[in-house]
C-alpha cells in the first residue's frame, strides 16, 4: 500500500511540472486495467473536454518514443484494443501510477511510475 501511495504521489508530482499547454491526467492503475479485462477508462470531464468525440485511434508514445495505436472509445470514455499490448508491454502493474499528456489532438505522452519497493526500475519512466 504504502508503494501504491509513493508511486501516486509521484505521478501527481511530476504532473505538476508538466508544461500546462499539453492538458494531462493521473491514472493509478488497478488490477482490471492491467491484468484482466484490459479496459482503462478515462476521466470524463478530461474526455469532453479534450477528446474526439467519436471512437477514433489514440497514438500511446512511451519513454522511448515509440508509438502503440490504441482504440479509443468515446460513448465509454476509454482505451480498449490495443491498451493491452501497451500495458503488457510495459510490464504496468496493479499499483503503478501513469501520467496521461496529450501532445497531440490524438495522442498521449505516458508517463510512468512503477509502485514496486526495492526494485530499480521504482525510477519514472519518460
């Protein structure tokens, strides 16, 4: 638990100090999102506010630079196809915290920070 709060609260940190141009949100992550079932619903005033509404592809570009299409669906406000493989991909765990920067109509800068005590990957991920 006590990792789950740290990885929090280093996500709402480095959000913080995030250019406030790019609109952005904090995601901790939950058994459901990374696991099984692999649906990350979004919040919803962030996808009124900033998101096509229509289903559309949503661009995920990760510390590295690399881009994974993910399927965004708009009348459920939230990643589905392609989340998943980012995810795994990630290796994103159940109390990782993620910070969402959209630098682009359609796509997301992710920003991860890992939740895991003791491990050297406990560092963000940009």
């Amino acid at each position: 638990m006590k990792a789950r709060m740290e990885a929090a609260s280093k996500a709402e940190e480095l959000e913080s100090q995030l250019d406030p141009e790019f609109p952005s949100f904090m995601k901790r992550m939950l058994h459901s999102h990374v696991v099984r079932g692999f649906w990350l619903g979004l919040p919803s005033h962030f996808c009124d506010t900033y998101l096509p509404k229509n289903d559309c592809t949503i661009t995920l570009v990760d510390e590295k630079d690399e881009e994974f299409e993910s399927k965004y669906l708009a009348y459920k406000k939230g990643l589905s196809g392609g989340w998943a493989g980012f995810a795994l991909d990630h290796v994103i765990r159940d109390g990782d915290s993620t910070v969402f920067q959209l630098i682009k109509p359609t796509t997301f800068k992710v920003h991860i920070i890992r939740a895991a005590v003791g491990d050297d990957n406990n560092e963000e991920m940009e």
